[in-house]
C-alpha cells in the first residue's frame, strides 16, 4: 500500500479535523446541503455508492481524525487530562513565524499582525475595504440622485 493510496484517508481526516469546529454550519456536499459534522460521513457513503475502492482507508483516516480529536482536545479541555499527543516544538515554532509575519490570520478573521505584513485589509475594522480608501471621501452611486 503506498502512499497515493491513502490520500483518501487524509482528506476524510482533514474533513473531519476541519469540521468540528463548525458544528451546526451548514454545508453542501455535490448539491446537498449538511451538518457539518456530517460532511466527512458524506464522503465515505459517497465513495461507496460509486465504488471508490477507498472505503477502508477512508474509515481509517476518520477513526484517526477522531482518535486525534480526543487525545488533543476533548481529554485536556473535558477529561481533565493532558495532552498525550502534543505538537512538536518545531511545528508551534513555526506557526508562530508564520503567525508573525501575517501569513497566518486568526480564527476570528483579524489578521494577526496587520503592520507585520505591511499593508491593512481593513478586516479589523470588519469592513471589506482597506482603510486608504476610507479617506477619499463618502462616494457616489453611479447613476443616482
């Protein structure tokens, strides 16, 4: 079994990974709209209904994804536990490089470091303009009053 063969593995896992912190959003799989929770499951019924042939090692991905979620997060935020699987040094030091330079932005859609990247995008002041063009004055719709 090499590795293209796991593949589908990895994007169910990265799936599942991606989806538990948007529990309850809706999301649309082909043109169905589902859970969120939902979609990695939809992935796997999917690959079965057209005879993907990846069905296990999709299975495999999800239980590892899960195993994953449990020993990282749900066991130290509600077990009262540790971590047992933490992030290496090398990764979380360079996520913060990353996060440093702006090349990394937030969770909640602020950019980490607006004068590290040299430029605003206007998404602290949670408007889609930068904020130059705030100051060219109050604009005009064309063909208006």
């Amino acid at each position: 079994m090499g590795f293209p063969q796991l593949l589908p593995g990895l994007i169910v896992a990265l799936a599942y990974t991606a989806c538990q912190d948007k529990r309850g959003a809706k999301v649309t799989w082909l043109v169905l709209p589902v859970p969120a929770q939902a979609l990695p499951f939809c992935m796997i019924l999917t690959d079965f209904m057209f005879g993907g042939g990846h069905v296990h090692v999709q299975i495999l991905g999800l239980l590892a994804a899960h195993l994953h979620d449990f020993l990282t997060r749900l066991w130290p935020e509600f077990g009262g536990g540790r971590n047992l699987w933490p992030t290496p040094g090398f990764l979380g030091w360079f996520t913060q490089l990353l996060r440093d330079y702006g090349f990394i932005i937030s969770r909640s859609g602020q950019e980490a470091n607006s004068r590290a990247s040299g430029r605003s995008t206007g998404a602290l002041t949670g408007s889609v303009l930068p904020e130059s063009w705030k100051t060219r004055g109050p604009g005009r719709r064309l063909g208006g009053d």
